[in-house]
C-alpha cells in the first residue's frame, strides 16, 4: 500500500496521509514535529523539524539556537522570547558536556561519573524562558540543589540521593544533570493549559514533546515521543 502526506493537512503535532480509496491516516504525536518561521502567518505551511546543526545555528525547528563561543541563545519563533545560558565553571574540572537540542526541549548536559560526585556547576542564564533542572542516573532520578540569584543558575549535587525515597544510594551507570530550556512549558502556562487528568484520555493534557510536565506536582519526568493517534479517516 502505498500513502502519500496531505501536507496541507498538516499542523503543529500532526500528519494526515492518504490511503487511497477513500481511506486516510492521521498520526499525531505528543509534541511539536513542524514548524514555522513565523507563526502569525496562517498561509506558511508547517515544515519538517531538521536539528543539524549548520555552522553554529539550528534554525528548522520551533526555536532558533545560536552558539557564540561558550554562550547559547535560544530564539522561542512563537511567542518571540529569548534566553541565553552560557557555562561559567565546575567542579570537579574536565567533565563531558553535552547541548542536547530536541523537538520542543534543549539539554545542558554534563555527564558525571559516581567517583566525581561532589559536583557543582554554575551558568549564567537571561530572559523569560524558565530553565528546569534534573539529575538522573540509569536507575532514576536524584537530589539536585538548584539556585538561581543575580542571574547566575548553580547546580549541587552533594551525594548520590534518590528523589524519590530520599535516601542515599551507589549510581547506576553515569550521572546525568542538566539544565533544560522547555518551550512547551511556555506555551502550556501562557495558553493556561490546564494539567489535570481527563477521564476519557489515558495520558495527562500536558504531555507534551519529550518531557511530561506536571507543574502541580512541581515534576518533569523524561517519557519517549509516541504516536498519541493512529486512525483511519473516512470522507
């Protein structure tokens, strides 16, 4: 069988197909796969995500990310918010560090073997678009002290504690702890989109790209992107 996009079909979250016959698909996802340069234009079609990175930029996707040196900026395309985070130290020195650009999320991400546990890092973070922080390991989330004052985000992880049961334990694998630029979470609070669980759907109506987002509960839990919707379409 052979399906071909209806691309005028499409929107933020969702590709419709033809399946001949009479018959169409649509799958959406939990979470922007389009974009647009300029939202305000309801002609502009929405175009496929691209993350590679050309030169020090990544402009095809919901956000344009720009590296100068040690300093990232974000551009949110939608609501035109900007925001900057740019590394000033750790401790200990010499650990991995990873910018981790997706859908809807860009990570901050430094890679901490257990033996380098304590770990501090400190950023200078601007603007209106809120970071999150999180350490996690192979077997879940930890502690992390955070504090933001003056402008500068400081990230501590003093011991190996689970987040959940608070109490200290050996690291699975590599520890992870990264700051996360979330533009779903923006949008969700700007739209007053509200968190609460609906009887009719099984995953809460926040769910959104790559990061379940449950501000009531103060949590930010990492889930895959799945396709939410998979039906046939009748005319």
């Amino acid at each position: 069988m052979v399906e071909k996009e209806l691309r005028e079909k499409r929107t933020a979250n969702s590709k419709t197909f033809d399946l001949g016959k009479g018959r169409r698909r649509l799958v959406a996802h939990i979470g922007d796969v389009h974009y647009k340069d300029n939202y305000a234009s309801p002609s502009e079609q929405w175009k496929d995500i691209d993350l590679t990175w050309e030169g020090n930029r990544i402009t095809k996707a919901p956000y344009e990310l720009t590296l100068d040196g040690n300093k990232c900026t974000i551009l949110d395309k939608k609501s035109g918010k900007v925001s900057t985070i740019e590394p000033l130290d750790v401790k200990p020195a010499g650990l991995k560090f990873e910018i981790l650009p997706e859908f809807n999320t860009v990570r901050f991400r430094h890679i901490v073997p257990s033996d380098k546990v304590p770990f501090e890092a400190r950023f200078k973070v601007t603007g209106k678009i809120p970071f999150r922080a999180r350490a996690f390991d192979d077997e879940g989330d930890l502690s992390l002290e955070t504090t933001l004052k003056d402008g500068i985000l400081t990230e501590k992880l003093s011991s190996i504690i689970g987040k959940g049961t608070g109490k200290v334990r050996p690291a699975k694998g590599n520890i992870r702890v990264d700051p996360t630029w979330n533009l779903a979470s923006v949008r969700l609070h700007a739209e007053g989109v509200s968190c609460r669980r609906q009887s009719s759907v099984p995953v809460p109506t926040c769910q959104v790209g790559s990061t379940l987002i449950l501000p009531l509960a103060g949590l930010t839990l990492p889930v895959p992107l799945p396709i939410l919707l998979m039906l046939p379409i009748l005319h």
